[in-house]
C-alpha cells in the first residue's frame, strides 16, 4: 500500500498538477504502468515534523542546477527511477525538482533491520553536486504548501488503508473467536469476546463514514487540510487499537505468524508516524478550531482567524439556535462575544438565527486552561 501511495499521491500528483505539459508527457505514462517506479523527498534526517527547516539547496549554475544535500526516511528510494525533491533556492524558497536515477551524484542506500513496514523499501536519497536540468524544476507551485498539498493526498489514502488494516484484524479475531472453544463452547460466546468485537466493528463503521464524508467534499472541493489530518490521525489510531485488541482475542497464538494481526500492529506504527506524526494533526486540529496557532498570543485571547470555525463541524448543528444574547470566549482575562463572532461570519449566520454558542462558560482560568479548545454547543431550549 505504501509503494501504491507515493507511486500516485507523491509522485504523479505533483508532476500532474505542478508540471509543465512536457514533464507530463515524459513521466506520468511511465508511472502510470509502473514501467518507473518514484519516490518522495521530503523528511530529512534533522528535519522530520518541521519540513520549512529543510537544509536541502540547489543552485542556479546557468544551464542547470547544483543539488546538495540529504533525505530520510523515503519510502521506495532503493528502487525508484525518479524521485521528486523538495528544496530551497538561493533565496531560501522551496521548489520542487524531478531527478533522475543515474544523474552523477546521486545515490539511494537502502534503511536494513526495521522490524515495520518490512516488505517496504526504506531508504535515503543523497546528492552530492547532483546537475539538475532546469526543465525539471515543478514551476507550478512553490514554497511549504506545494509538499504539503501533495501530503493531503496521501493522509486521505491512509485513511482508508488503515480501516483496511483494522477490518483484517477484526475478521481475524471474530473467526478466531467462533472456532476457538473453551470450558465446552467457542469464546465467541463469552459476553467479554462479544464486547470486543462489537467495540471493533463499531470504530470501524465510524472510521468509514468519516473517510467516506472526506471523501465526497475532495469530491466537492471543499475538503480542507484540518480535515484530512484528523481523518488520518483517528482512523490510524483507532486501526492500531483494534490491532492490539484483536490480539488479545486470539491469545498466544496472536503473536505468531500464522496470523496477520501482529504484522498490521507493526506496520501501524510506522503509520502512526508518518506522513505526519500523531502529535502533529492533533495539534493541525487544535488550530483549526481555536484559529490559533502555535506560539500566538501573548495572554489575552487571540482571535487570529474567524473564518476556521464556518467548517464542517459546525455545519453538523447549523440548526441549533442561539439561546443567549452574549457568551465570552474568556482566557486569561480577555473575551470575544458572541455578537464578535457573528460579526466575523455574517454569510455563516445569514439564515434568521441559525447559529451555534461556540463559548465555553467557566468560573475559574484554571478549569478553562484544562478544557479550552472545546466547543460547546448548546440549544436555545437547554437550560
């Protein structure tokens, strides 16, 4: 799965969308019928959840580009025909750049004794005064949200591959659990067991709908980053739990080979990580909702950008109506009320008094330091 996701997601997608006609023309068909195979640079080896550090540079050397640097952690590297390197210009901007296997000084050594995604090459991509044609610099795009943009692709893509992981996992442990018998019939039947699975397949069915509705708004157009990283971090999250627990069902024997459980428990460790690490979206998502980033503010609230809260999840309850004239948004002795928020979503609150209280009402700053970041929404008939 992870040699399908940057063959298409990493590799094509950025040829196709920030490629001139002739780069493709030159690569995609052979990418397409896998005759090439590619990979992505990005991660460097002191540059992982901070890509805007990268060290990677090239340079205009009049009819072509000088390449140097290194990069990490690349799926595919070790065979890959082309690869598609993100690094910074003179100017410290970052562009994107097609480099070919063969070019002189560029090398591809393969990352040995991982104990997850072992049936993926791992490896790094060194270059060292590599000559860059300037025909394949991506002129479509540049600057972090370029690699950024082609990521989004693929955390939608592992969304689904790790509810795959998770259904393998659970057919596992329900087969297990109803031919299994002990103290005279199968577990299967042991309310425990039961617990178990029901608790799977229930995670599973929520994952889905979630990568479903994700998907209909890419479908749309409207699917944000803030999104995305939390359809990948929960759906990954939630296959590594159900992993771990269908496990549990099949006992002793869960560890062995003859079952895939401890494989996908493996791999899912490494998905956990990449393409953005678990600790990372959950932070994208707590920016997106408060509209505050890391590092803003300074002690009074700091309302940084409104427009992040007319997203999907208040579209879920555009319906529940405000029931009070004004609720502070209080931290650290500053506000914004209501009427505030309204003010910033005059389109969002145009249908009569179609709203949400997006407030949280606390008495102490210490209580609301430990809850701030929630929402709550409440209907004009809550008392």
């Amino acid at each position: 799965r992870s040699t399908a996701s940057v063959q298409s997601s990493l590799v094509m997608y950025p040829i196709f969308v920030y490629g001139t006609e002739e780069q493709r023309k030159k690569y995609l068909p052979k990418l397409a019928t896998g005759e090439w195979m590619g990979c992505f640079g990005l991660t460097e080896p002191n540059h992982g959840s901070n890509p805007g550090g990268m060290e990677t540079k090239f340079k205009d050397a009049g009819d072509h580009y000088v390449l140097n640097g290194a990069k990490l952690w690349i799926s595919n590297s070790p065979f890959a025909d082309v690869a598609v390197v993100w690094a910074k210009n003179e100017e410290g901007r970052i562009h994107g750049l097609i480099v070919e296997r063969g070019m002189e000084g560029f090398s591809t050594p393969e990352t040995h004794n991982k104990w997850s995604l072992r049936a993926s090459a791992t490896g790094e991509l060194i270059f060292d005064n590599v000559k860059v044609p300037k025909e394949n610099l991506l002129p479509g795009k540049n600057g972090l949200g370029a690699p950024l943009g082609c990521l989004d692709s693929a955390r939608y893509g592992i969304a689904w591959g790790a509810i795959g992981a998770a259904m393998d996992c659970y057919d596992t442990a329900l087969r297990y659990a109803k031919e299994r018998e002990q103290f005279g019939k199968p577990i299967a039947a042991y309310q425990l067991q039961q617990k178990k699975l029901a608790e799977m397949i229930t995670e599973i069915t929520k994952a889905q709908l979630l990568a479903f509705r994700l998907g209909q708004l890419k479908n749309e157009g409207r699917a944000t980053t803030a999104q995305i990283s939390m359809a990948k971090r929960n759906n990954v999250e939630m296959a590594i739990k159900i992993a771990r627990e269908a496990r549990q069902v099949l006992g002793g024997m869960g560890i062995t080979g003859e079952y895939s459980i401890m494989r996908h428990m493996m791999n899912l460790e490494s998905v956990i990580t990449y393409e953005g690490t678990h600790d990372i979206h959950l932070l994208i998502t707590g920016a997106d909702i408060t509209g505050i980033q890391i590092g803003e503010g300074s002690g009074n609230f700091f309302y940084r950008n409104p427009n992040r809260f007319a997203n999907w999840r208040l579209a879920l309850v555009r319906k529940m109506v405000v029931g009070y004239q004004h609720i502070r948004f209080w931290k650290i002795g500053g506000h914004v009320s209501l009427g505030d928020i309204v003010g910033h979503h005059q389109e969002f609150f145009s249908s009569s008094l179609d709203a949400v209280i997006m407030a949280m009402q606390v008495d102490h700053i210490q209580l609301f330091q430990s809850l701030f970041g929630h929402i709550l929404f409440v209907h004009k008939n809550h008392t």
